[in-house]
C-alpha cells in the first residue's frame, strides 16, 4: 500500500492524543505511586522545544521492570477502558514487541507494512521496561547478541515483507516460523535471568542501544524530576543534560531538515473531536 504523507495538522493531531495518552500514564503512575520517566525524543522535546519535537510522532515513557509489571496491573483497574487500552506480548496475541504500548480507541494509526499484524493498533505512546545488563563486558556483548536474536525474531513477521534485502526478507521468513509461545517463553525467561544481575547500567532488552556500552546508567532512571512539557508536568531523569548528551550528542543542534523523519504509515484515523 502507499505511504500517506502526514500534514502538519494531521501530525499536530496525532501529537495531542499522545499528550492525553501521556496524561493518562502519568495519572496512573502518582495514583500508585510508580516512578516513571519520560525519555529519548520525548524527553528532547521538553528540553529543546517545551514540547513534542514539531516533527516527531511518538513518545516514550520508562519503568524498571518492576515497576512495568506494577503499572501493567495498574492498568487492568484504573486506565479508563472506554477511552484507551494497553498492549504488551502477555494481553495481546500476535503482538510481537518486547515492551508495551498504551493507544487511544477510535483511532488507527498504521505502519507501514504492519498491516497484517492480528491486533489494533490505534495512535500509541511505548511503555518500555529496563532490565540490567552483566558488568562484564564479555558477557554483556554476549547479552547484546542474545537480545538481537530475539529483537530480530520479534520483528520478522514485519520484516519479512519490511526489509528491501531479498536474503534478509528470507532470513525473517524463517524466523516468524518460530511458535509465538515458545519465543515468548523464551523471552520471559530471558527477562527473569537479567533480574539477577547487579549491575549499573541497564537497558530496554529488544530496542537497540546507541552506544557500544551497551545499555544507560541506572542512576538516570532513579534520581527524577519534573519537566514541562506541552504545559503539563511530568517525571523524567533529573541529569537529562548528561543523559541527552549520550543519547543525542550535541543535542540542542537541530539536525538538518532532510533528517527529520517521521515513522512511514499507510493509514490514519484520528478523533473526530480533535
């Protein structure tokens, strides 16, 4: 299918249902009491523009796993289910992304070449859980490549039609034969296995890390404070300056307007209200 091309409307709509999505995690985070942070491009945004980087389309909101597990069961009492629904491997079959994601009902917002993906996928905010990573460096490239393989065979059934490498196309073929439970099992596994590291650093187990250090440093996540953003205000990493600058680098250089990209989708519904 052809990809639709956001206007700049279209684009600020989008932005303010993922503020109210944000809204609504945040109230569900002080009511039981959960640390979260905002963070990446999300987190760019408040520092950089007050709000939403004008051309981004999604935000990111972090837990430690334990407080992930927290807020999921939060969800199930206190998100309110006429308006949103949230979405990880353990509540939705077909869902093949190792973190969750909360999506406002009434609204689609489809990426390119999901569109055979079994569940809905209306306008989203990602919740991603950290998990530690080893101190040794030895094991923690070999956790690296354990996390590649799974991220790698969560993504195939989007890759075997996504990726423009024929050999790749076939490489993902081949994986999403794998059995969803047998690699989600596997993955559940692997998630209670990096619990017992004590270590400094952690990361989000199936997403990519900029750097060869292989994760973020735990203290980002647990010193907070509040930021504005679009006039509210929300809980991210009290050292975002340190943060951003491993993540981003020169973070307040804005890049050149060939590199502000949104993510290619094939199909918006938005709220008839917005």
């Amino acid at each position: 299918m052809q990809q639709y091309e956001l206007t700049p409307k279209e684009l600020r709509q989008v932005q303010k249902i993922q503020l109210e999505l944000l809204e609504q995690a945040d109230q569900i985070c002080r009511k039981n009491n959960i640390p979260y942070n905002i963070i990446a491009g999300t987190l760019l945004g408040a520092v950089r523009h007050r709000g939403f980087i004008p051309w981004d389309d999604d935000a990111d909101v972090a837990l430690m796993r334990r407080d992930y597990e927290i807020f999921r069961e939060a969800c199930k009492k206190d998100l309110d289910h006429s308006k949103y629904y949230f979405q990880d491997h353990a509540n939705t079959r077909g869902y093949r992304w190792g973190y969750g994601k909360l999506r406002r009902r009434h609204t689609l917002f489809l990426r390119k070449n999901q569109a055979h993906m079994p569940y809905e996928q209306g306008i989203f905010i990602d919740i991603f859980p950290l998990d530690p990573v080893p101190k040794n460096y030895i094991l923690r490239f070999w956790h690296n490549f354990h996390c590649f393989c799974i991220r790698k065979a969560m993504w195939a059934p989007v890759g075997m039609t996504d990726d423009r490498n024929v050999w790749k196309r076939l490489g993902y073929r081949l994986l999403s034969e794998i059995p969803e439970e047998w690699l989600f099992s596997h993955y559940d596994k692997f998630v209670k296995k990096c619990s017992r590291f004590e270590s400094e650093w952690v990361r989000i187990l199936t997403y990519p890390t900029p750097t060869n250090d292989y994760g973020y440093l735990r203290r980002w996540y647990e010193s907070r404070s509040e930021i504005e953003f679009e006039g509210d205000l929300f809980y991210t990493i009290k050292e975002r300056d340190e943060y951003l600058r491993f993540k981003f680098g020169e973070y307040w250089v804005l890049p050149e307007e060939k590199e502000r990209k949104t993510h290619p989708i094939i199909e918006l519904k938005l709220l008839d209200r917005v």
